[in-house]
C-alpha cells in the first residue's frame, strides 16, 4: 500500500476522533479498511456510552461487524492513536495484519509484541493526531487517565 493511501485513509480516521471530540469523549479515530475501501469506521465512546471497552478500535470492529477470516486476513486497522492491550488483542485474534498509527508520542501501546507476532506497524507521526491528543488531555487529564487505566 502507497504511503498516500495511509494518509488518506488516516484523515477518515481523524474525522471519527473529531466525532468523538464533538460528541464529549476522547478524540481517538479509526478505520478498518480491506482492498483500498473503508469497511468500519469508529471512535472512542467511552465515556457517550458508559463503556468500558468502547475504544476507537474495538468502535470500528464492531461496525464494520462479522467478516472471515480471510477477509480480516486482507485488512488494514488504522488509528489515530498507538493502540492499547486491548485493542491489539482484538488485532491479533482476528489476524489483521497491518496497523497504521497516527501518533505513539501520546500514548504508546504494546507495539513491539505486534510485531513479534508477526503485525506490521506503520507509524505516521501526524501532527494533527499529536495536537488533538494533547489539546485534549491537557484539558482533561483525569479522563485521560481512566481511558488508558491510570
């Protein structure tokens, strides 16, 4: 895949964070993407639903809802943020096999056990994912906190 492909495909991914922004929670976006189209599209509402697991990843899967394996097998996550345990579970129970990462300064996720197991990340360091990031934790601190478990 083109890097102008992951740039793109990582600008829907910034529009579901500024969703998430709009809507009270945490501005964190991401896409699921197979054969060059969007097939899911999420963002972290957490704190909108009450939940404990609704990241911007997990958001995604769940819309982009039931697929194969062969199919995950094709797919590329994208988020804006490095993701967490949890949400690299879910990359690697489904066998997704690449992740491209808008930033990992912010936060940064269990990135080389991916690749241990065999993920191929891509780190953009996008600066707009940068600025979102910290605008909002500098705002929020403490919800910030509750989101990556602190």
């Amino acid at each position: 895949m083109k890097m102008e492909d992951h740039h793109a495909n990582m600008r829907a991914a910034i529009e579901e964070a500024r969703i998430g922004l709009e809507e009270g929670g945490i501005p964190i976006g991401s896409v699921l993407v197979i054969d060059g189209q969007i097939v899911g599209r999420g963002h972290n509402r957490r704190v909108q639903k009450g939940s404990a697991v609704l990241h911007a990843e997990m958001d995604c899967l769940e819309n982009a809802g039931r697929m194969t394996a062969r199919d995950y097998r094709r797919s590329t996550i994208y988020s804006t943020l490095s993701p967490c345990d949890m949400c690299s579970g879910a990359i690697l129970l489904y066998g997704i096999p690449r992740v491209v990462v808008g930033e990992n300064k912010t936060f940064q996720g269990p990135e080389e056990y991916l690749r241990t197991r065999g993920v191929e990340l891509v780190i953009l360091d996008d600066d707009d994912c940068k600025d979102m990031m910290d605008g909002f934790i500098q705002a929020n601190p403490d919800l910030w906190n509750e989101d990556i478990g602190e």
